[in-house]
C-alpha cells in the first residue's frame, strides 16, 4: 500500500487521485504510515466515504 501511494507521487498523480485503504486490521495509524487519504474499516464504511467524496 505504502509504495503504490509513493508511486502516485513519483508519477505526479497524486494530487489527482484519493487513496482509500481498509479491512479489519487496517487503522489510523496505518493510514497514516501509508499516507492514504482515508481507511474504511469495512467494506460498508469505505462506500459511505467514497459516497461523501463524490458529494452523494
């Protein structure tokens, strides 16, 4: 997860896209140490959020 974020940004596509990462052992500090946008902590969780980002 970690270098597929680092290859957005070597790619200059990072700025462009969001990162969603997530399952039941995924946190905030992983998100953090990934440098993901969000984690959903189900697959219910992350729809909900990628609902919020499309605004609906």
């Amino acid at each position: 997860m970690k270098k597929t974020v680092e290859a957005l940004e070597e790619a200059g596509l990072r700025e462009r896209v969001k990162v969603m990462i997530g399952g039941g052992q995924i946190d905030d500090e992983v998100r953090k140490y990934v440098h993901a946008d969000a984690y959903g902590k189900d697959a219910v969780a992350a729809v909900n959020l990628c609902r919020q980002w499309i605004g609906g």
